[in-house]
C-alpha cells in the first residue's frame, strides 16, 4: 500500500490549550509551546550555565562564553561604536532563531521560523527599533540616510526613491529569507523521508540523500541565524552613524 507523502502537513499550526478573550482567538497551540521551549533551552544556558562559574569551564559554561563572545564580536565588528547597548537584544534575537531552527530538526517538533508570521514579526521588531534609534540619536538628521553625499541634485530625484524603498523592504527581505530558507529545507526533508518510507528496501538513497540533507539543514539553521543577527547589526551601524 502507498504511503500518502504530505510534506506540508508538518507545518500545520493546532491547538493544545484553546482559548478565546472576546472575538479573539489567544489558544495556546504547537507554534507557542516550541517558542517557550526555546526560551527555557536560551535561559538553561545563559542562566544556570554560569551561575556557578568555574576558572575551568565544563560543558555548558564554554559554550555559553562562547556564544557569548561570537555575537560580542559580531557586535563590535559590524555595528561599530556606540552599539554596545545593544548587545542584549542582538544575542537574545540571535539564540532566539539559533535554537528554534535547532528545535524544528528534532523529528516530530515544530520549527516556528517556518512560519512567516514568526520571521516578520522579528523582521518589524528590528525595522521599528532602529529606525527609533536613528532618529532618537539624530533627530531629523537620519532622513540624511536617504540622501547619499556627493550626488547631483537632479540625480537625487532618483536615488531617493530608490534609497526610500530600499530601507521600507527590509522587514520583508529580512523575514523571507529565514522562512524561506526554513521551509524549504523541511519541505525537502519530508519529502525524501516519506518518499523512502514508501519504496521499501530501496530505500538507501533516497535515506542516504535525507541523512545529507539533515547535515545541510543543521548549517543551515546555524547560518541564518547568524545572517539575522548581522543583517541587524549592519541596519543599526546604518541608524547609529547614518553610513
């Protein structure tokens, strides 16, 4: 008998508690309970990892100081001075997506940056803090950012447009490009196991195409989270020093 192959079934979002205030639907569902889980992965890490800190780390404390420490230099090398108090809400931003694309490997889990409600969420989030960090720092000054230095006046009839809607589509580059990339690589991932479930025992490629898959999809989920993380300190180098 055939094995019906849905690879988007898995992205389906339900609901464990349900749950409505009014005419709004707040259940608690699938999505919600991985982004708790990931909170809770973040804080055993960050928080009990190095309450005891030793002068010779284990496990767990190495690599919250190296995690540490990468999006410290991230920070310092791509958003310049002055970005340092920031530093908080880059790490968490960029533990936050790391460990949901983790999490979304573990078969039978829920990956939440499939989703692109998720990813534009994060992707806003960004957009509207630094734009309010530009302009907290400038004033009306920030609107230099549109205006590039150097240009004939008659050229800036089109550059400014085109500088205006290069900066507007930012959440929307920034929160596909993880969704994208998220689904598609599950997608694959569904596909190849479902197809090699349902021819047997000749299964071993399309199983050893999965298994490299898995290998590419964990880069993956490591990358662009890093890309996240330094698409938003580039973005806020541009608000703090209007580069």
């Amino acid at each position: 008998m055939a094995i019906e192959i849905k690879p988007l079934e898995q992205f389906t979002i339900e609901r464990i508690v349900p749950l409505h205030i009014g005419g709004l639907d707040v259940s608690f569902t699938n999505s919600a309970l991985f982004m708790t889980i990931a909170v809770l992965v973040i804080t055993l890490l960050t928080v009990v990892a190095t309450r005891r800190a030793a002068l010779v780390p284990g496990r767990l404390q190495s690599l919250a100081e190296l995690s540490y420490e990468f999006v410290a230099d991230m920070v310092d090398t791509n958003a310049g001075h002055g970005a340092e108090p920031f530093f908080p809400f880059i790490f968490t931003l960029f533990m936050f997506i790391l460990v949901s694309n983790l999490l979304g490997l573990i078969p039978y889990s829920f990956t939440v940056t499939s989703h692109i409600i998720v990813t534009f969420a994060l992707a806003l989030l960004v957009f509207v803090g630094v734009t309010i960090v530009g302009l907290a720092k400038h004033g009306t000054h920030f609107f230099r950012l549109f205006v590039p230095s150097g240009v004939p006046a008659v050229l800036l009839l089109l550059l400014v447009p085109i500088e205006l809607l290069s900066y507007f589509i930012r959440p929307f580059t920034l929160s596909i490009r993880l969704f994208a990339n998220m689904l598609a690589g599950h997608t694959m991932l569904a596909i190849f196991g479902g197809f090699a479930a349902s021819i047997g025992f000749l299964a071993i490629f399309p199983l050893s195409i999965n298994i490299l898959l898995v290998g590419l999809e964990l880069l993956v989920a490591a990358l662009q989270a890093y890309v996240f993380a330094i698409l938003t300190c580039l973005y806020l180098r541009d608000a703090l020093h209007l580069h």
